[in-house]
C-alpha cells in the first residue's frame, strides 16, 4: 500500500466493516496525529475495543499489523499533512464535514501547484496562444470544468467551444486544422470516448493538451500532458478537490495566454468589463 492510500483505503471500507473495527476506523480518521504516538493498547482503550480487534483491522486495510499501518501513517502525515483529517464520514457533523472539505481542497491544491510541470505549463500556453480555435473536451464533471474553461477563453480573443457529448466532440476533432488545440479534461484519465476524439484530433494536425492523472492514458497520450493528480479521500460523496484542481490550472493557463497577448488584450478586456455594468443594479 503507498502512503497517500491509508486513509482512503479505511474510507472506502468503513460502511463494510464490523461495527468492532468501524469503531478503530472512526477513531483513526478523527485523530490521525495522535495514532503514530500510541501503543496497540492505547489505541485499543479509546476506540473502546479489544487489542485483536485493532490487529484484524490493520489487515483489513492492507498492513501486516498495527506497526505497519503507524508507518503507513506516518509517512503520509509527513507528505501531505492535512490529508489525514480530510475523510469524510457518515457520522461527521456539519462542523467536521466543512472542516474536512476546505482543508482537502487547499491541501490538493498546494499538492498540485508545486507538482505540476512548468515546462508543459508553459508549452500549453504557448500552444493556446498561437491558436486560431481552442476548444474543450470533457465529461460529467469535466464537463463542467470545459464550460467554465471556454468562458473563460473566449473573452481572450479567440475561437473557442465546450463539448460533453461525443459525437460533437469527434464532428469538432474531424474539422481540426493544423496549429488548432483541443483542451481533453478527465478526472480519471481513462474515458474511452475522450481518448477516441484525441486521436482525432491528432490525425487532423491538432494539438491535444490533456489534464489528467500521471501515467493514464490521457496523459500518455497527449501532445502536451499536464499531469493532475489528486487523492479523492471522498470520492464516495463526489470527486470535489479535483474538479476545483482542474479549474485553477485552467486559470494559470488563461493568466498565462492573457500576458503573451499583451496591452492590446487588456484594452480588449476593459472593454468588456465595461460592457457589463449596464446590466447590474447601482449600489445604495
């Protein structure tokens, strides 16, 4: 088991625990920190349950004991700090819950920012600048993330669309001309129909840029892979942290196609500002 994997291996297995073992589950995701510190018995005393029935639950998570699991533990405190604290619960109150969620996010994104590869950042930039049509690719959530992305690019002066339905996205990949680049959002990486319009893409001359996980095939096959990668600690609930990581690089790479265009952009988006305060009521 890799480090990152402890507490969301105990999330994704607590509703099929016994109650004994849940009891160790839940005590863990409430006090991460304080496990690495204990003896068995310790552990055993205040999730008010037997020495035997922490070992069986170690095993049940993938370690060959309590020592093991500590281990595990603490070495994903030590690399991600917070995700320990993040995993959701069906017992968590409304306090815990948002506790949970906000720091999950900024621990992701933290986690992404210092990951992510500046060379490939600067390479999609360069790409979406020298564009003359951008769009963008994505499915269920990602699809949400491609809508928000085309508006943002298209008040960068240029030709640009959002696609969630296959055949639209494999009509939009057959019309691709050289230089032209397809944004391919996916959270998982491995969407069948969204590999299958990138190639499409890539027949015609585009160029693919893909947020996805390291290592899946919408990484390895992009011409430009920006590799996102996220632990979804609650993903039962909805893949939230990602979605919100593939929103903020979607900004860095408008910031970035906003400054290679220069003052001419930014007469060009005043403009447009400007525009917009017909429509809203004047303050009091």
């Amino acid at each position: 088991m890799k480090p990152a994997e402890v507490t969301q291996k105990i999330s994704e297995q607590l509703s099929s625990m016994r109650k004994s073992e849940r009891k160790v589950a839940e005590y863990i995701l409430a006090n991460p920190d304080e496990i690495i510190h204990m003896r068995i018995v310790d552990l055993a005393t205040e999730a008010q349950v037997s020495e035997p029935t922490v070992v069986r639950f170690c095993r049940a998570v993938g370690c060959s004991g309590f020592q093991e699991f500590k281990l595990n533990l603490a070495q994903q405190l030590a690399s991600s700090p917070s995700f320990g604290q993040i995993a959701v619960t069906d017992t968590d109150t409304i306090a815990e819950y948002k506790r949970k969620v906000f720091d999950s996010t900024v621990d992701t994104l933290l986690n992404v920012r210092d990951k992510i590869d500046a060379r490939a950042l600067e390479a999609a930039v360069s790409a979406i600048a020298a564009a003359k049509r951008v769009e963008f690719f994505g499915f269920g959530a990602s699809g949400a993330v491609a809508t928000d992305a085309q508006h943002k690019f298209f008040r960068l002066q240029l030709a640009t669309a959002a696609h969630s339905d296959h055949h639209m996205q494999n009509m939009s990949a057959m019309s691709m001309e050289p230089g032209d680049v397809v944004v391919a959002i996916s959270q998982s990486g491995r969407t069948k129909a969204l590999l299958h319009s990138m190639e499409m893409v890539k027949e015609q001359g585009g160029t693919v840029i893909g947020l996805a996980p390291s290592g899946s095939p919408v990484a390895q096959r992009s011409t430009i892979p920006l590799e996102v990668d996220v632990e979804e600690d609650i993903e039962i609930y909805t893949p939230l942290s990602s979605r919100i990581a593939h929103l903020v690089v979607i900004d860095v790479l408008a910031i970035g196609v906003a400054q290679r265009k220069g003052p001419q952009l930014q007469e060009h988006l005043l403009k447009l500002k400007k525009g917009l305060y017909t429509l809203r009521e004047e303050k009091d």
